[in-house]
C-alpha cells in the first residue's frame, strides 16, 4: 500500500485539499483512494478458520474494489478452491453483505468498510456457514446428507 500512499502525496502536491481546477471524476478516485489507504491496514491476504468445519484452513479471497468505492460495494472472489454451501467451485461468494441491494437490510451501505468485507468473509466458515439457501447447492446437499463424508472427503482435502 505505500504506492498507494505515494499516489496521493504526488497527487495531492502533499496538500490535504482539493486542487483547484480538479475534475470530479478525479476527486471522486481521490476520496476512492483515501478510503483505501485508510482502511488497508485492516486487509488480510489470508483468512485462517480457527472453528468449525474448516477450522485450520486457510482460504486467499481477491478484492477488487470499484471506482465507485464506497457507494458501490467491493468485488470480492474466493481464490482457493473450497467446498463451501455459500462459495462456488468458481469463487464467487454469496454474503448479504456483498450485495448492492438486500431483501434483510443488511446489504452494502457506503458506511460499510474493507474490514466489514474481511469480518463478513471470516463470517462465512463460522456463524453465517448457510446450508438452508446456499449458492452451492450440491455443497448444501451432500452436507445435508452425510456430515461426516462431507467433512472427510471435501474438506480434509483442501487443508
């Protein structure tokens, strides 16, 4: 993140306002960049579960954070490969909080930060594990139908 930190400096002059004759566009990638920076020393690399089924994985999620950051969520996709009722084999996540838009309420709000992301992620292996609405469902499935291969053979594997 210290390229980051520079880019502002540099592009701020090392002066805390706007520039003058700066276009909105630019401001907006500016307040972008400033929410990254401050909230980067909260991101992980590498989520470790330390309970429940996949207590002792460790699991490499990729962030990619729009121009639109913080009014429009992260885009957020799981690098392992994982079986997982609410992670597809392909990485994408269903986490409420992820969404622009959530029937619950609790869905995206330009309150939220990069470390609502990383705590709503390490949410998924333990309290928010969802075997009744899942995005994978032969993951929810096999659970359902026998707990102890779902853990021995799928989840052993990938640890």
């Amino acid at each position: 993140m210290l390229t980051l930190a520079s880019k502002l400096k540099k592009d701020d002059g090392g002066k805390t306002g706007r520039a003058s004759g700066a276009s909105d566009s630019t401001h907006r990638v500016s307040i972008r960049d400033r929410l990254l920076t401050k909230g980067a020393h909260h991101l992980l690399l590498n989520l470790r579960s330390d309970e429940g089924y996949y207590q002792s994985g460790r699991f490499q999620f990729e962030i990619d954070v729009p121009e639109a950051y913080n009014m429009v969520p992260p885009k957020v996709r799981c690098l392992t490969r994982i079986w997982h009722p609410n992670i597809t084999e392909n990485g994408e996540i269903c986490l409420s909080l992820l969404r622009e838009h959530s029937i619950d309420g609790t869905g995206w709000a330009p309150t939220r930060t990069l470390k609502d992301v990383v705590w709503g992620l390490n949410s998924l292996f333990t309290d928010l594990l969802n075997f009744d609405d899942p995005l994978n469902i032969d993951a929810a499935e096999h659970h359902l139908r026998d707990k102890f291969e779902y853990y021995n053979k799928y989840l052993k594997s990938y640890f």
